[in-house]
C-alpha cells in the first residue's frame, strides 16, 4: 500500500532526502487512519459484549492514532530547511516524536495495568464469545503485522528512529490482541474467564517497550557513542590517504537522521608542503561528504617524522602511562628542550570509565614521567572517550 501511495506523490519528492520524509509522511497518514478504524471497531464491540480487554486494546489503538500523528509531525518538522536559529536543520524533532510515542506506550501500558486490575478486583464477568469479536482481532493482529512490516522496513533504509519506534509499537499490539482472543478461545472452550489477566500480562509486555522506546530515544538525544564500524570506516578512509600518518580525537555529531557532521584530528608530517597537505585535508574532506552523506571538519597535527630523540622520547611516556593503565593512548606528543628542561607536550587520552579524576590523572603521569628523567616537564591535555 504504501509504495502504491508513494507511486502517486513520487513527482513532489525528487532527491533522496524529500524521499525520506515523503515514506515518513506516507506511513504516519495510513497509520492513523489504520489505527482509527481499528479502535472504532474494538472500543464498540467490546462494549457490547463486555470484554474490559477488547475495549483497553481499543483504546490502545487510539493512542497508536496519536503516535502516527506524533510521528507524521516529527517528520513535517524535521523536514524543514536549516535556518538562521536552527543551522544544523531540524532532524531531531524525529528523535522528540519518538520520545513521545514512547510516553504514549507507557501511557496505555499503566491504563492498562490500572483497568486489569481493578477487573480482577471485582471479579468481572466473562465476556460473551462472538465470530464478529473473534474475526475483528484477528482482522487487528494481520493489520498491525502489516504496519510492523512497512514501519520496520523503511524505518531501518532511512534511519528513522520515529518509524522504528512505531514498528515497535504495533508488534506490542499483536500481541496485546492474540492474548485477547485466546482469553475469548479459552472461555469458550473451557469456561475460564482469563480476560483480566491477559490485559495484566499484556500491560507489562506494553510498559517493558515503552521503557525500551523511551531509553533508545533518550541515549540519542543526550549523545549517544557512535557505532565502531562507523568510526573505524571514517578512520580507514582517512589513513588511506598517503600523506596522513595517523587520526585523533574522532568525534560524530548527529543532528538527526541524515544530518550528521564529523571532526576529527588527521597527524601530518611537520615538513611536508603546507599548501599540498591542505589540498590534501580538502580532498579528504570532500571524500568523507560523498562517501558518509555527511559534513566533515579535519584539524590537522604537525607531528615529528623519523625524528630519533622525540621518538624515543614518547615511546617512554606510553610505557610510563600504561602503568597506569594500558588503555591510555597519547597524540600530537611534541619535545620542546630548553636551557633547564625538557617540555614534553602532548595529549593523554583515557578512558571514561577510569575512575580518577583529571587532576589524579595528571598528577599520576607527571609522577610516573618525572622518574623517567628529572629534566622532563610534562605538559598534558587530558581527552576522554
């Protein structure tokens, strides 16, 4: 359905990102109305046979009507133009919607919870079984696997957290119907009235993926680490280039999907042409842009090449620091020598989970380096990753 759709509108989107937002728009539109008529039919059927599980799963797809529309006005807004408030776009508004389609979840996970519980309280009675219930759940469980398909499917090719949030959703709700109909089944078929206790066990499914949702949308607002391969296929295409000898202090900032700007430190030789390592840096910078859909800002480090006393040098700080722990790396390390002192300048990258703070840190290197050699005197940056 959803491409047939996409077949009528595809004039009005022609670049990759007006596609994108297009499949957002599309799937948000056909959930809500999906969802509408679905809770139509339960929230009345259930009504009229007095099942509280038939009415709680209408009223949850009530609410998924609400997420679609969260989700479609996510997409409207991240699809706006950067301005003059806003340079990076708009791209998290995506990662806002799902953030409240997660809330919805939690929402109608405790709603439900509240209602089975209060049904088991009064002991209420069994729902009466009927082919027009038992064919509407089953029409809701074919229905929701379908939006779980198309929502999973173009979330996971453009990167939409919001899609991917809502797929979630609609796989919570096939299971929230199948435990209604075999509540119904096991009451016709042996008399036992489990309606509120399957709206129990479903509340819980429902609020053990609204706190999934909520968790996964949180860590990419706050700043999530980047992926590995990611990193290392930035890094990889980076040192490939001749003239550099190495990269630093990598760093992915994501503005939402599509919206992605990369830094990062790429070591030179000191004594190369400065002009032709700059075209160089540009040409790198182009490369990353095509290759990652990105926006890309490399600073480039003079290092000392082939140079036997710096290197030397350096080879017993690292050893020196990895005493303290052999994790910690060093970068842009310079030796400046003076008329008392040796400055050895450099930047000492450790990890975030050493628990010392920057100044225990320091003070544990400077110890460690001033038994090397009294003439040393370190001066260090401390990264953390």
């Amino acid at each position: 359905m959803i491409a047939l759709l996409f077949s009528f509108f595809k004039h009005r989107w022609k670049d990759e990102e007006a596609v994108r937002h297009g499949y957002g728009i599309l799937c948000g539109a056909v959930g809500i109305l999906l969802n509408l008529v679905l809770s139509c039919f339960k929230i009345i059927l259930g009504a009229m046979i007095g099942s509280l599980a038939i009415q709680a799963d209408g009223f949850n797809n009530l609410g998924d009507a609400g997420s679609s529309l969260v989700s479609l006005g996510g997409f409207l807004l991240s699809g706006k133009k950067p301005d003059s408030e806003h340079p990076f776009g708009h791209g998290r508004a995506e990662y806002l919607s799902a953030l409240i389609i997660a809330f919805l979840i939690l929402l109608m996970g405790v709603e439900l919870l509240k209602s089975s519980i209060e049904s088991l309280i009064r002991r209420a009675p069994a729902p009466m079984f009927t082919m027009a219930a038992f064919a509407v759940l089953v029409c809701s469980i074919v229905v929701k696997l379908y939006m779980a398909f198309y929502n999973t499917k173009y979330g996971k090719r453009y990167g939409s957290s919001a899609m991917l949030a809502t797929a979630k959703d609609s796989l919570f709700d096939c299971a929230t119907s199948a435990a209604v109909l075999l509540s119904m089944v096991m009451n016709r078929l042996w008399g036992w009235n489990v309606d509120a206790w399957c709206s129990l066990a479903v509340s819980f499914v429902i609020l053990w993926g609204g706190f999934g949702t909520a968790k996964d949308t949180v860590d990419l607002l706050l700043g999530k680490k980047a992926d590995p391969q990611f990193l290392a296929a930035i890094a990889d295409t980076v040192t490939a280039h001749e003239g550099v000898l190495g990269v630093h202090d990598l760093i992915v900032h994501d503005y939402g999907p599509g919206r992605t700007m990369i830094t990062l430190h790429a070591e030179v030789d000191e004594d190369a042409d400065m002009l032709s390592t700059h075209d160089m840096i540009d040409n790198i910078e182009w490369e990353l842009n095509r290759k990652f859909h990105c926006q890309s800002t490399i600073h480039m480090d003079p290092i000392a090449v082939n140079n036997p006393e710096t290197d030397s040098a350096k080879e017993l700080v690292q050893a020196a620091l990895k005493e303290i722990d052999d994790r910690i790396t060093i970068h842009d390390f310079r030796l400046v020598r003076g008329q008392t002192h040796t400055n050895l300048v450099f930047d000492m990258c450790a990890p975030y989970d050493i628990e010392l703070t920057e100044g225990e840190l320091r003070a544990k290197a400077i110890q460690r380096i001033a038994a090397l050699n009294e003439n040393f005197n370190p001066v260090i940056t401390i990264d953390r990753r």
